[in-house]
C-alpha cells in the first residue's frame, strides 16, 4: 500500500464521510448560478494573498473614439430632449421625440455586434451612456439600458441560433422591435425556483400549420418595458408529458421568445414604481402557443434557462445598476458641493460647518469608491470574464451607497429638495433609490444569501471541487478526489494562519504591498484582511458546515468584508490609473479608513456570534489581537474630502465628470452659474472682509467697489436667489382629476394573494 492510498483509505476516509453530512449540499438552482460565472479578483481576495500586480496591470478604463463621439453626440442631444418633472408629472413617459431617437440612434442596440446592426459598443462604453443620462433622468436611463441588459438581446446574442441571431438582433437594434423580460410573478420573487408558469410540449398551429411547439399559460408582473415591447422574452417551467423531444418529463427553467402580438398574450396596465416613468407592467398569457424554434437557442437549450439567466445577469447587476448609482453619486456630489457652497446661514456658507461637511464627505468619498469599483468591473468584463459573485456583491454594495449619498444630499439641501417642482433636482434621485435597491435581486437576500454564500463556493480555491467531489455517485471516484483536494484545502488553511496571525500582530507591517507611493499601506492592510478573511472564511465553513447556510447574519457579515475589500481594490486602481493624484489622495484616504473600519466591525460581530466559542476565541486572537481599533476616516480628512467638492478644481471635475448638467434656464445649470459666480466673487467679498464692511452694498454706499465689481456681486446674489427659491402651485394646478387607478381583476387562472420580494428580469430594472 502506498503513502497516497494508506492516507486516503485510513485518513481521508472518515473525514469524506463527515463532510458529506456537513458540508452544504448544491441545489439545481444553485448550482446553475454557480456554473453560469467565472471568478475573477473575488478569487484573488479569497486566496488570502491578492496579487497587486495583477490588479495594477490591468487596462486602464478608456473609450473608443466611436463611444467618445456618440457620448458627445445623440447621448448629449437625448439629455437635451429630456424634462424629467413634466415626464414624471404631467405625460408619465419620455416624449415621443425621444423615443424616436433612442430607435433611429440605436441606443437599444448598444451591446449588439456592428454585424447584426448594432453599436457593439464595450461594456464601459455601455455603462457610461447609462450612466450619463442618468444623470439626467432615471426613467430616461432604465429605458436605454433594459434592451442591453438581462433580457431577449443579450440572451440572443450569447445562446441563441444563428438563424434567431439574424433575425432577432437587426430588428431589436433599430427599434423596430422593442424587447422586455419576464421573469419574476406573484408567486415566485426571489424564490424562481417557486415558479408555476410552465410550458408543456405539444403540437399545435403556427402560422397555418401543425408544429412541434410549447403551450404557455404565465402571469408576469413588474416588467420594465412590458407595455410596450413588441417581443416577450419568457422564463417558465418546461414539461413534456409525451415525451416529444424524447427526454425527461421536467425539463426545467426554459426562455423563450414571444411576440406579444401571438394569441392569448395579454398586456395588463401599467405599474408606477417610485413615480419613475419608465414603461412597466404586468403581462399574461392563456394558452399561447408558440414553435420550438422560439425557444431561445432552439429546443437542445430547452431546460437551461436558469443557467443562461444567471450567465447573463452580469449586465444587470455588474454594469447597469452601477452605472445608475455611480450617476447619483457623481450628481450628488456636484449639486450637494455647489449649493452648499451658495447657500448661506449665520452670514457664511452652510458647507463650512462641519456637521454640513461629515455629509459632504461621505458624498465625495462614496463617489469617488462606487466609480471605481464599476470601473474596475467594466475591465473585468471587457477580459471576457463574466464573474457572478462580484456582479452581486457591486450590485448591492453600489446601491446601498448610492442610498447613502442621496440621503446625505437630501439632508444638506433641506427643505430646497423637498419642495416639488421643477425647481427641485433632488427629488426625483431620492423616489428612484428604492428601484435600484430592490431590483436584480433584492440587496437584503443578495447580501445576506449569495454575495459569501456563492462566493464562498465559487470563488474559495478547493470549496467547489470538494463539494463536486463529494456529491459524486460512484464513492471510490469521490473519495479520490476529495483526497486530493482536501489536503492541498489543509495546507492552504495552516499558510493563511500563519499570515493571518503574523499580519495581525504586526498591523500588516508584514504584507506585501506594490511600490505604490502613498498608497502602499493601504495594500499592506488589504492584504492583512485579505489573509484574515481567507482564514475566518475556513473555520466558520469548518464548524458550521450546511449550516452557515442558514446563519444568514454571519454569512451577510462574511460577505460585507469581501465587498469592502472589492470596493477599496477599485479604488486604489482607480488611483494608480489616474496617475496618483495627491490632490485625490484624501478621497482615497477616506475610502481606506471607511473600508477597514467596517472590515474591523465585521469581524468583530462574526467572532462574539461565532457558535464555537472556542474557535471564536482563537480566531479573535489571530486576527485582532487588539481588538477593533479602526475608526474610520479622522476629521482632518473628512473636512478635507469636504473641501474638494466646495470649491472649482481638477479633483472636483474628474469627481462629477459626465454628470449633465443642462442650460442656464434649467435648475441645476442654474445652481452651477450661481456657484461660479459665488466662487468668482469670493475675492472681493474676502477684500471688504478684511477692510470692516459685512455687506458688499456697504461697500458700494462707501465708494470701496468699482461699477463691474458691483455688477458682479450684484449677479451672483441674483443667481443664487433663483437657487434656494422652490416652487409654489395655485390650488387649481394641484386640483386635477384623481389618479387613484381603479382596481384590475387578475388574470383567472391567477387568484393569488402571495406577494413575493421582486427578483431579477425584469423587476423595475
């Protein structure tokens, strides 16, 4: 008997056996969004020692001349077009003429190749069109980016025919036809699995004659774009009682495309989500039937649906939603930094105080992380890798800032953002917030259930092959395997003890960090973290098996650190691309210290709730020996975060750069002219400060201001009047007719009183 096989038949054996009792068993769901995605630097964080230099070669972010050129062009002219108060308020859609552009300029083609008539634009080109017009106009942004997102377009592009490729995509590229996603029902939210929209394979008429094809009965509800798409991409469960396509009877999760104009599809009326005016509703078919070659890469794709969803569901969470929050935060930032700046109270301006400021710098900083984050993840894509896990965690992380960001900016603003009306260019940011937080995977079951849940499995070094092995049939082949892997898992472990342990004691003096200037410690405690999480991630699977499955509050803790570590990643490379601005480095700072805090306060809680007291002890002692000492960012660089969005500067541009920002006769062109000339003013207010006079008019009764100075000042007291006005309304203006909508009786074969959670395709975007 060899050393090998004395190890695995006398060792391995009782420890295989074990682990098939404790470690977590994959559902089919699970494990087809574990298969549908790759990993990608989730990996790296996982393996307890990142390689920077791997980080740091990647491709820095850019354009191409084609994506620069339309981003100046028809993106410019669509803002243009665009009056987000009277869509939301008065016509509760684009306006007509925008719908024609977005057709004739292809911006529902953005992601198809430039063969089948599209933009073929990269997934950064993508992202910041999103994220432009969002800027602009929430509605305006969810309408561009649902045809290239989760929905008939990419799933065509990535696994559809050829034939259904040269039909499908020129058609959904100009607009003639108009695409949505179904996906999530009354029954079955976050819980697809719950689904009982089914197909059944049969034979009936298409088109005059008798075909193999799939009888649909559905009911649909929070579509984007379901009230006026042309072409209905279907999820639903797929039967074949006779045994037609010669295979089992459940074949499973299938999508399918569907015209809407095909008998027995119902288009219901519209849903109003958060007051946003993007097209959505609810649809429902009764006995549709449809051929086999309408199922999406023809009947050999039929049962994995779930498995292409799940492939394509990185647009949606990796890039759109992203997108939209990195816009909320870079529009925060200019509008939040400008009327604090032109705002006054007590004789100065309300960004001087710092109660004002903490608000300013959370605003700034979240910015400044949330694009980086995105930025790095459009690279990553753009690789070719399609990583599920970091999709989710920047998904949730991104709009969870994004929540922060406008609330801070809410706060700051008063009752300036409160006041409807056109005037008010906060309000409509702050009803869209909740659209992003609930869509694509609810971020309460995204944070709590897959961001560490997947990622533990998908992205750990052995997890997945030791899960593979011991779900193995034939026992002698599992056990084989398994011995394999487990012992590599056991060395893996002792290593990252032992860096945990020696990073932790010596503050991460003992990390390896790239020559990256200033920035270095930040690496060297990343890696410290980094080394701390590998090692937690082990011991809690090792104790707690399954069952962490259902520790939800632990597993939500385990997942905060690895997004933190993800958005700090983003951040330092954002730096290291922007060529180590110093005058960006206390945004950087802020995002470091912010980061390790939560890090530190995560750990914290994993270790006091940790079941085993006993390797909750030994894991404190390794990985914070001295307990949770970071506090986040100090005052000194919370006020100097605050500064950079106050005043005029390149930190302050390259922050809100896309942000559009309109003409003189739009609000927030408005507040920008005032905050120009308040700056520009500043230097004669500071003169007659220092000469004893408060009030430039003063000045002027004391003959200390020229006639252009007094010209000036008189301006920029004008325009930041028109700033902190709000708007007012006549009783009749507000008097219309109810738009309390009458009840809709649901579909017959629907009678259901369950409502569940909104989940992906298409959840309101």
């Amino acid at each position: 008997m060899t050393s090998s096989s004395f190890r695995r038949d006398t060792i391995t054996r009782p420890i295989f056996q074990w682990a098939k009792g404790v470690l977590p068993a994959l559902s089919e769901t699970e494990r087809d969004a574990i298969e549908a995605g790759d990993t990608w630097w989730d990996a790296a964080l996982f393996t307890g020692d990142p390689d920077w230099d791997e980080l740091l070669a990647l491709p820095k972010p850019t354009l191409s001349p084609d994506e620069k050129a339309f981003m100046e062009g028809p993106v410019e002219t669509l803002c243009a077009m665009l009056d987000d108060w009277r869509m939301t308020w008065e016509t509760r859609d684009l306006p007509p003429e925008a719908w024609d552009f977005l057709k004739r300029e292809k911006f529902f083609g953005m992601i198809i190749p430039k063969e089948h008539g599209g933009l073929g634009f990269s997934h950064l080109g993508h992202a910041e069109i999103v994220r432009k017009i969002a800027t602009r106009s929430t509605s305006a942004a969810v309408t561009a980016m649902v045809p290239n997102s989760l929905g008939p377009g990419e799933l065509i592009l990535r696994f559809g025919t050829q034939e259904q490729q040269d039909y499908w995509l020129p058609r959904l590229a100009d607009g003639r036809e108009i695409p949505a996603f179904g996906l999530t029902s009354p029954e079955a939210g976050s819980d697809a699995g719950a689904m009982t929209d089914e197909g059944v394979v049969c034979r009936g008429l298409w088109k005059g004659d008798t075909v193999l094809g799939v009888r649909l009965n559905w009911h649909k509800r929070y579509i984007t774009l379901g009230p006026v798409c042309t072409v209905l991409g279907l999820a639903f469960k797929l039967r074949d009682p006779d045994r037609l396509l010669g295979g089992e009877e459940d074949i499973g999760i299938t999508c399918a495309l569907v015209p809407t104009d095909t008998a027995g599809v119902s288009i219901g009326r519209r849903h109003l989500p958060a007051f946003q005016t993007f097209q959505n509703g609810p649809n429902w078919g009764e006995d549709v039937f449809i051929p086999l070659d309408l199922i999406i890469g023809g009947a050999e794709r039929a049962g994995q649906g779930w498995k292409m969803l799940m492939t394509a569901l990185a647009a949606g969470r990796g890039i759109s939603l992203p997108a939209m929050s990195g816009a909320a935060a870079a529009y925060s930032a200019l509008t939040t930094g400008a009327y604090a700046r032109v705002r006054q109270q007590f004789g100065i301006a309300i960004g001087k105080f710092e109660g004002v400021q903490e608000r300013l710098a959370r605003i700034a900083g979240n910015a400044y992380l949330v694009d980086g984050a995105r930025r790095l993840t459009c690279t990553g894509l753009d690789l070719g890798k399609h990583p599920s896990v970091i999709s989710a965690l920047l998904k949730s992380g991104a709009t969870e800032r994004m929540r922060i960001v406008v609330n801070d900016a809410m706060d700051v603003h008063g009752g300036k953002a409160i006041m409807e009306g056109p005037r008010n260019y906060m309000g409509s940011q702050y009803r869209a917030v909740p659209v992003g937080i609930t869509v694509e995977g609810a971020n309460i079951l995204t944070r709590s259930l897959m961001v560490f849940g997947q990622g533990a499995i998908r992205a750990h070094p052995y997890m997945l092959r030791e899960i593979l092995a011991l779900g193995e049939t034939d026992d002698a082949k599992g056990l084989a395997a398994f011995d394999e892997v487990f012992w590599r898992h056991v060395a893996h472990a002792i290593r990252n003890g032992i860096k945990a342990t020696a990073r932790a004691w010596t503050d991460g003096v003992l990390s390896p960090a790239p020559d990256a200037g200033r920035a270095s410690r930040f690496y060297r405690q990343l890696g410290r973290y980094s080394a701390a999480f590998a090692l937690t991630s082990d011991i809690a699977l090792l104790t707690l098996g399954g069952e962490l499955k259902r520790k939800e509050m632990l597993s939500a803790r385990l997942g905060d650190i690895l997004s933190e570590m993800y958005f700090l990643s983003g951040a330092l490379k954002r730096w290291e691309d922007e060529g180590r601005q110093d005058d960006d480095f206390s945004l950087l700072q802020w995002s470091a210290d912010t980061a390790f805090a939560t890090i530190e306060q995560r750990f914290d809680e994993i270790f006091a709730n940790l079941p085993n007291r006993l390797a909750a002890w030994l894991l404190r002692a390794a990985v914070l020996p001295f307990g949770a000492r970071r506090r986040g960012p100090s005052d000194r660089v919370t006020r100097a975060c605050a500064e950079l969005i106050l005043h005029p500067s390149p930190t302050r541009d390259r922050l809100v750069e896309g942000v559009y920002v309109g003409g003189e006769d739009e609000a927030v062109g408005q507040l920008i002219d005032a905050f120009e000339r308040v700056v520009a003013t500043q230097p004669i207010h500071d003169r007659l400060k220092d000469q004893g006079v408060r009030a430039w008019k003063e000045g002027l009764d004391k003959g200390l201001l020229t006639p252009d100075e007094t010209a000036a000042l008189a301006a920029a007291d004008l325009a930041v009047a028109k700033v902190i006005a709000v708007d007012d309304f006549a009783p009749e203006e507000l008097a219309g007719p109810s738009a309390t909508p009458s009840p809709v009786a649901p579909p017959k074969r629907r009678r259901t009183a369950v409502i569940a959670e909104p989940t992906i395709g298409r959840a309101p975007a």
